[in-house]
C-alpha cells in the first residue's frame, strides 16, 4: 500500500466542519500530490480532544473521501506518544495567535 496521509489535530470537540475542511485537504492532495496511476486514494484522519459518535458518523455518510476520526484518548499509546498532547497544540496556536511564535 502506498498513499498519501493528511492527519488534522484539534484540541477541541470533532464537529462536521472539521471534516469538510479535512476533505478539503485530502482532495488537494490527491489532485496536485498523488501519482494516480500509484499511489492509493488520499486517507484523512482527524484527531480531536473528543466526538459525538452519532454526529460523526452522520458527517461522514456524506464523504466520499477516506476520512476517519479518533480521540487523543484512543490512540494507542505508542502512537499517542508521538503526538503533541492537546496542551500543546493549544499553547502553540497561543504563541502565533499573539505574535510570539516564529513566522516562517
């Protein structure tokens, strides 16, 4: 299996805008990244503080695109390991929000 993955992190509750805004990216990945002839359909994966099962699975009836949607929580923890806690994403957006941070 060979494709491209788009991981969105949210320190906040998963709501249906965050996986129109994911099909988003997944959609411009698979049109101006992706070797179609390849590479695999794009997967989009959102990671939130939490979800509303019901809510999401109504949100994502109406993708088309491989999306899928954890919690911090359930990830295993050796993958949660490698990703920023939602302290840290929070104080992050923070810094850039209030000018601190480094603009590239």
């Amino acid at each position: 299996m060979h494709r491209y993955v788009v991981i969105e992190l949210k320190t906040d509750k998963a709501r249906p805008a965050h996986l129109g805004q994911l099909g988003f990216y997944v959609t411009v990945v698979d049109d101006l990244v992706r070797d179609k002839e390849r590479d695999d359909p794009t997967l989009g994966i959102l990671i939130a503080k939490s979800r509303d099962k019901g809510t999401i699975e109504y949100a994502l009836r109406s993708n088309n695109a491989p999306l899928a949607v954890s919690t911090y929580a359930a990830l295993p923890p050796h993958v949660r390991e490698l990703m920023p806690s939602a302290e840290d994403l929070s104080r992050i957006a923070d810094d850039i929000l209030d000018g601190d941070g480094a603009a590239g």
